[in-house]
C-alpha cells in the first residue's frame, strides 16, 4: 500500500447533484492521493455511480467543485476530461463487440490523436506514423502487460466476461491515464478471475504510477488493496480513512444492515480486532 504522502490527484468538494426531487449527492467531499488506490463503497443507492458520471464529466453539479491535479475542471466535457489524464471504464461493459481485442483497445487513443479527419481518411504520413506508434505500445505495453496476447485478435464477442472485463481496462490503459476511475471492475467475475484482476489493478498503481478510483462492492477486494475508502450512504459521506477504520465504524455496520455485503464487513471487523489484539 502507498503512504498517505505525495500530492493530490483529485479534490471533490462539496458536490451535489438532484435528479428533480431526488438528491442523488448531498455535499460530497474527499481527496485521493497520487499513486494511491481510493475505493468509493456504500449500499445500493449510495450515489456511488453518481458521483463517477460527475467526476468524469457526464453528469454536471447543481454545486461543489472538481479538481484534477489543481486543474479546475468544472464545466469540462468527458473528451476534455480525458485529453487532462482522466480514464474510466464502466459498470456495464461498452466494448464494440464486432470489433477485434487490439481495435478495441486501440480506440482508447481517439482522444489523444493528433490526425486530421482527411489524413486519417487518405493515410497520410503523419497518420501512419501515429498508427505504428500506437499499434507498437499498445502490442508491446498494454497487451503483454494484461496477458492478453493470445486474444489480440479475437472479437470481443468470442470472449468470456472476464477477459472482456480485461480488454475494457486495456482500452482505459491506451488513454494514457494519470488517475484510473473503475466502475465496479471485478463485478460477476469468479474468484480466481477477482484475483487476477486486482493484481492487475496493483500493478497498473506500482508500474504505471496511476492513480486508482474505485468503486466495488466486493468487500474483501476492497479492503485487501485500498489505501483510502471512502462510504457512501444516502448521496453523503458518512465515514473515510484507512480500510480498518472503515471496517469497525459503527455507522457504515449500520448502513449495510440488511444488505448481503454486511457478512464482508463484519468479517472485516474482526480481522481488524484480532490484529489490533494481536499489536497489544
């Protein structure tokens, strides 16, 4: 786990968003660190997914602010958001399922390529180099990196929900991120494609140097590899620290009670009390 230390990636402060009558965030306030993994969790309805389509521009804020690396980015369209260091993947997989693994991924680039449409269109040098250039990093980079090399070629639909999974994180990789937002990354995946998928998400923190935000209902993912977590409850923040404190305040217990994640956290709670016993 990283240190608190370093500088702010990303300072949410005081946002709020209403969907007519409903209030959907209700002065939402955090930071995540540089080079640290930060986990959003909260029950159905927290506003978790809410509070992503603001951060990365497809929601706007009936108030509150957003800023990236001390950049301001209030009023900025996702593409803009993107061209700053801000990639996501989401909840629900958004592959081109016709296209093949290495087209997928390689769309990742759009908002980063300095081709004109009719250079583009006629193949020009400078489109021709971009293309090598982007073709060589994302085979020689992403590709190896994810372990992917033996799907390059396949189209997404052949593939099962993990790799898709997997493909869609490579496509984000391609931005060339600064800070990572994954929308819930290892949901419907079995345990050792949960594995697999957060080694990945450690790895791209440790060798890339990117920045993690997470939300994840997988308990026992996000407390074995966050440094920060935030909760959610209701659209508000009603706790944020390290994972064992998270894990033992009283007031998230009661905002999960009731729900099937609630066994994750008190499992949680006593693994905190036992090494806190086991420190004494």
């Amino acid at each position: 786990m990283s240190s608190d230390e370093g500088r702010t990636a990303l300072a949410v402060d005081g946002l709020r968003l209403s969907f007519g009558g409903l209030r959907a965030l209700d002065g939402v306030s955090f930071t995540a660190r540089e080079g640290s993994v930060t986990s959003i969790i909260g029950p159905n309805g927290a506003g978790k997914t809410s509070l992503f389509n603001t951060i990365s521009g497809f929601y706007r804020p009936g108030a509150g602010s957003i800023r990236f690396f001390d950049t301001p980015v209030d009023g900025l369209r996702p593409p803009e958001r993107a061209r700053l260091g801000m990639a996501r993947t989401f909840q629900n997989i958004s592959l081109f399922q016709g296209m093949t693994v290495l087209d997928n991924i390689k769309l990742g680039r759009h908002a980063h390529m300095a081709t004109g449409v009719l250079e583009a269109l006629f193949y020009l040098g400078r489109a021709r180099r971009e293309e090598m250039e982007l073709r060589r990093e994302v085979e020689e980079r992403i590709i190896d990196f994810l372990e992917i090399d033996h799907i390059r070629n396949a189209p997404v639909s052949a593939l099962s929900y993990g790799l898709r999974k997997r493909v869609e994180l490579a496509r984000a990789l391609a931005m060339r991120p600064r800070i990572l937002l994954l929308d819930e990354p290892v949901a419907g995946m079995n345990r050792e494609e949960t594995e697999d998928m957060a080694r990945f998400i450690l790895d791209v923190r440790e060798e890339w140097g990117v920045t993690i935000l997470m939300v994840e209902h997988d308990m026992g993912m996000v407390m074995d590899i966050s440094d920060h977590v935030v909760v959610l409850n209701f659209g508000q923040v009603i706790a944020k620290g390290d994972p064992g404190q998270v894990s033992s305040n009283p007031d998230v217990i009661a905002a999960y009670l009731g729900s099937g994640e609630v066994d994750d956290l008190r499992a949680r709670v006593r693994e905190a009390a036992g090494a806190a016993g086991g420190a004494a």
